[in-house]
C-alpha cells in the first residue's frame, strides 16, 4: 500500500483486517471483520453527482479562504540533512501464484464483496 493513500493508523487496520480474513480464508471459515458501509464503487459512482452541484467548487473556495495567510512552506526540522535529489533504492518482489490459488482467491472476493473487483 502507498503511504500516500493511507497513513499508518489506517494501514494498520487494513493489515490487521486482510490478516483475520485471509487467516479465516486459509480455514475454510468466514471471516469477522464489519460489512462496510458503502463500497468504493457506491463512492465513485455517487461522488461525481455530489460534485455536479457546485460543492467542489465551494469545498476549494473555503480551503483558499482558510489558507489565505499560511506561509508557503514549512521549514520543520529533520532527522538528518536532505538532499534536493532524491534517491531511493528500486525493490521489488515477485510471487509466483498457482492457478487455483488466484481461483479461489476470485472466488472469495465474488462471494463477499458485492463490488469485487475480480469478476
């Protein structure tokens, strides 16, 4: 997961979530986590609407209007220099999965998730 869709509260909850259903899973048992409320698909199809009305428009206007006097930068100290070129190591991994490992994993997803996105 990117930290830049989550921070670590909430990849804590995802990782402690996909653990208990994968470890549900891996039994033959359903898993206990909470339905959620609105599925992503529900989100993406009724947010467009929402927005249709105006409302980003004015969500953009009041954030202008409270960052008005912010300073453009915050200089907040560091851990250790940084330098303006950014260099981070390549890593990768690959995982070779079986067949019926991604059938099955399919299979889970139809038959708990409305909106799977394995269909």
């Amino acid at each position: 997961m990117h930290h830049i869709v989550s921070d670590g509260h909430a990849g804590g909850i995802f990782f402690q979530e996909l653990s208990a259903i994968y470890a549900a899973f891996a039994v033959g048992q359903p898993h206990s986590c909470p339905k959620l409320m609105e599925q992503y698909a529900e989100y993406a199809v009724r947010e467009p609407k929402f927005d249709a009305g105006g409302s980003a428009g004015a969500r953009a206007r009041l954030l202008a209007f409270h960052l008005k006097n912010a300073p453009p930068a915050l200089d907040l100290p560091t851990d250790k220099p940084r330098s303006e070129i950014r260099e981070m190591p390549v890593m990768f991994c690959s995982v070779v999965v079986s067949e019926s490992t991604v059938a099955g994993l399919k299979s889970l997803a139809r038959s708990n998730w409305r909106h799977a996105i394995f269909r």
